[in-house]
C-alpha cells in the first residue's frame, strides 16, 4: 500500500468512525484498528486527530463541490445562480446531493460531532470565499447586486450561510415536515438576497419535490 493510499484510508476510517461513534468517542487507537496499522504508519501522515479531521473537512468540502461541478460549469456567466450553488444553505436541496446532504447530516446530526461541523464551516470558506468574492464582484458590475464591499460581503454570506445550512440539516434529521423545510428555505434564501442587496426572488427558490426526495433518502438511512 502506497503512502498517499493510506493516507486517503484513514481519512475514510476516520470518517466512519466519527460517524458511528463521534469525534471524541474515537480515539487514534481506533482508528488504526480500523486499519490494522501501526501507530508509526499514523503519525507519518497525521500530527493528532485534529490533524485528521482538517484533512477529512477540506476533503467533504471539496467532495460536495465537485457534486455540483456540471451545476457551476453551466451557471457561468449566470452570478445569481452561482451565488446559490456557492452557498450551502441554498444549495442544500441540490439534485446532484441526493445521497450528500443525509449522508452529511447524520454524521453532524451527532451533539459530540460539532468538531467537524465547525472544521467543514472553516473548509467551505477557504474553498469558496474566493470564488464567491469574484462572482459578488461580477453581479455588482452587472447591477444584479448593491454591495460596498465584495470581500466583506462573501464574508458575511459565508458566515450566514453556514449557520442556516447546519439549522435545516438537524431539522432534516428530526423530522421535519416538507412544508417547513420548504418554507425555512425559502426564508433563508431571502435572507441572502437581503443580504445582496437585490431585488427579491432572483435567486432560483427551492422546488418542494427537490426536498421531498432528500427527506426520503435520510429516512432510508
């Protein structure tokens, strides 16, 4: 076994791990039991667990995005649309995670999980504030959005974005019904656009059978 295969092994134990028992209540030792490796094997590509877990973050982050690459690739040129693939509360109900989003919500529905949810917070923003500055910068020269400052904008639409994705994740793990998911959506969304300074509904609304498919598949869970 090669030592980038490894590497991408732990970050998979460690992900079931922490899904099955919680960051805290998986220890290293676990996880190279997982693996049948040797504490050397593990501290050769990790300093600590939070060394793993930032590894594990930055690779949901960009998994999730990659799911929605043909999305962005076909929203260029469009910056409301990319604002709403770019952002996870109003991406949430997405088609292209079907599968993602009760995967994902499962694992964080976990109170002793809180560790990756705040990791993965910290790797959508390094993967994205960039992009999304740019693309705020594009819909401002286009009119679409009143913004002063882009920069602080992302900023900020990161910050509120992340909170209310994580809010309709455990909402979607408690039952929820579709009209209230729809309806905090929906909420959310305009929420954003206040935000963006633009005129309301120019962000594409979530469709209720979009949400009604997602609510299925975390029940199959």
């Amino acid at each position: 076994m090669g030592a980038a295969e490894t590497r991408e092994d732990l970050i998979d134990a460690a992900w079931e791990l922490f899904a099955e028992h919680g960051y805290a209540g998986t220890s290293v030792q676990a996880i190279i039991n997982r693996l049948q490796l040797s504490k050397g094997g593990f501290y050769h590509h990790f300093a600590s667990k939070s060394a793993l877990l930032e590894a594990l973050a930055q690779r949901l982050a960009q998994r999730e995005t990659s799911l929605l690459g043909s999305a962005l690739s076909a929203a260029d040129g469009d910056p409301a649309l990319r604002v709403s693939l770019l952002l996870s509360v109003c991406r949430i109900w997405h088609p292209s995670l079907l599968e993602w989003t009760p995967q994902l919500a499962k694992a964080l529905s976990r109170d002793d999980n809180q560790h990756i949810a705040q990791a993965l917070e910290e790797a959508r923003a390094k993967l994205l504030s960039a992009l999304l500055e740019r693309v705020l910068q594009s819909g401002a020269s286009q009119g679409l959005f009143q913004l002063d400052e882009p920069q602080m904008s992302a900023h900020m639409l990161m910050l509120f974005s992340e909170r209310a994705y994580t809010e309709l994740l455990m909402r979607l793990v408690r039952g929820a019904s579709i009209e209230s998911l729809l309806s905090s959506s929906h909420a959310y969304i305009g929420g954003v656009e206040r935000l963006l300074g633009t005129r309301q509904s120019l962000l594409p609304r979530v469709a209720a059978e979009h949400i009604a498919q997602i609510v299925e598949a975390a029940q199959r869970r």
